[in-house]
C-alpha cells in the first residue's frame, strides 16, 4: 500500500520506517532535517509532491492542537479514494471533523510511545481501533498492530475517550500531584527514584497533549476519584488506625490483582 505519514517527530518517524518494511512509504515534514536518514522512506517537502505520491492511506502524525489544521491544509492533495487517519490520544470532536469531510477514515491510539515504551519490542503493549472506522482501514492497521504483537481493542470514539481518561489521565494526576510535591533534595529510595523517572518522562510531553488529555470530559470523575481516595487515607493516617489501614491496603491489592 501507498501510505504518507504526516508530521516527523518521534512517534511519525517511527511509524513511517515500520510501515516501509511492507509498504511503500512517504514522509512529509515542513523541517528538511527532520527528512534524513529515514531508510526505505520516501521525503517529501512539499505538497505537490505529496499529490504526485497519491497515498491510498494518509497518517496523520503531528502534534494534538495541529491535527485537524493539518488535515484541511492536505485533504485537497489526496486522492479522494484516500483514507485520511489519526493516532490522538484524545479523540474530542474528530468523530463529527471526519463525517464532515466525506472520506473515508480510520482512528486508531497506539497505547505507548517513545517516552516510555521499548520501540524494539513492543510484545504485550495495547493499540486501540475506533469501531466507527473504515472497514478497509480497521483490516489494515489490525493486521500491522498484530505483526507487533499488541493486544487490540475496538472502542467506539465515545468509549475510546472514557478509556483514556482511566487509563491515561488517573497516572498522569498521580505524576503531576507527585512532581508538584517535589523538594529540592536528594531521595535515595528505589521506589521514589521510579517515581521520579515517570514524572520527568512525563513533563517532557508536550503541554497541549498533556493538558487535553487532562481535559478530557471524562477526567474531572477520575480525579474526584483520586481526591476522594485521599481524604480516606488522610483520614486513617490521622487516626493512625491499623485495622482500618489493613482493610484499605487489601482493597489496594484486590484491585491491581
């Protein structure tokens, strides 16, 4: 297949090199820089070059903000046989963006990235594809998801942003709370060195992403949740209440079993 990935950053440019193992492949980036060194992949640095290309599949790969913007600046280049696609985390309105342009398109979130995952061996990692999809598209990235080795799972676009807001947005409140308690001093303790090593990868995202996955519309119960769970444990610690701790860690267990 004829695929144009948009946007070369890590996660794009990474994409862009898996896919070109079995397909043809472009990559478009406004920075030339960012065009070298990309193996099998063909650069492309301007829009005519991506209409000479005609890609049967176009993967939208920039930042969140930018992604519709994007794809009304590309759309009148592609064929109209062209399936247009996204990776973002949060999918907001894209649903009701894509009925509007009457293409064909498939949405799908690569449950990792290259902040915290081992690009090289991703066996066991989660890819979620929006059930609202083209079926043309679905069969395609089910296929390349499973040549990876990833547990796949169909979410509608309403289910995909509940999912997230679970999945993503209760660690990253827990990172953030724990960054914003950070002290300028040296904390030998394995557990808290973890810690802090999430926090960092973290905050190197970028703060549009980070702060739309917090505004998620289905964050603000997950950390209702979390400060409901605070005020209990505070509440025990107050009381230096043992029995009530025992009670409250065995739920801790169940849970994560």
């Amino acid at each position: 297949m004829k695929i144009a990935v948009i946007g070369a950053g890590k996660m794009g440019a990474w994409l862009a090199q898996v896919l070109a193992e079995k397909n043809e492949v472009a990559l478009f980036s406004r920075s030339s820089s960012k065009l070298k060194d990309i193996g099998k992949v063909k650069p492309l640095a301007t829009y005519d070059e991506l209409k000479k290309f005609a890609p049967a599949l176009l993967l939208n790969c920039v930042s969140l903000q930018h992604t519709k913007e994007v794809f009304d600046t590309v759309i009148p280049y592609l064929p109209k046989t062209c399936i247009i696609s996204d990776i973002t985390s949060v999918k907001n309105d894209l649903q009701e963006y894509y009925q509007k342009q009457g293409m064909r398109f498939v949405s799908t979130h690569p449950m990792f990235g290259p902040t915290f995952a081992d690009m090289s061996a991703l066996k066991g990692q989660n890819a979620i594809i929006i059930t609202e999809s083209d079926e043309a598209g679905k069969k395609f990235f089910r296929d390349f998801y499973n040549s990876l080795n990833l547990n796949i799972y169909d979410y509608s676009f309403k289910e995909h942003d509940e999912r997230t807001a679970y999945s993503l947005s209760t660690p990253f409140a827990s990172s953030m709370v724990f960054a914003a308690c950070m002290k300028n001093q040296e904390a030998p303790g394995t557990t808290f060195k973890k810690h802090l090593e999430i926090a960092k990868g973290l905050l190197s995202e970028d703060d549009y992403l980070l702060a739309e996955i917090m505004f998620n519309p289905y964050t603000l119960k997950q950390i209702e949740l979390i400060n409901a769970k605070l005020s209990y444990l505070t509440h025990i610690i107050k009381g230096k209440d043992h029995e009530e701790m025992e009670k409250f860690l065995k739920a801790l267990r169940d849970n994560i079993n």
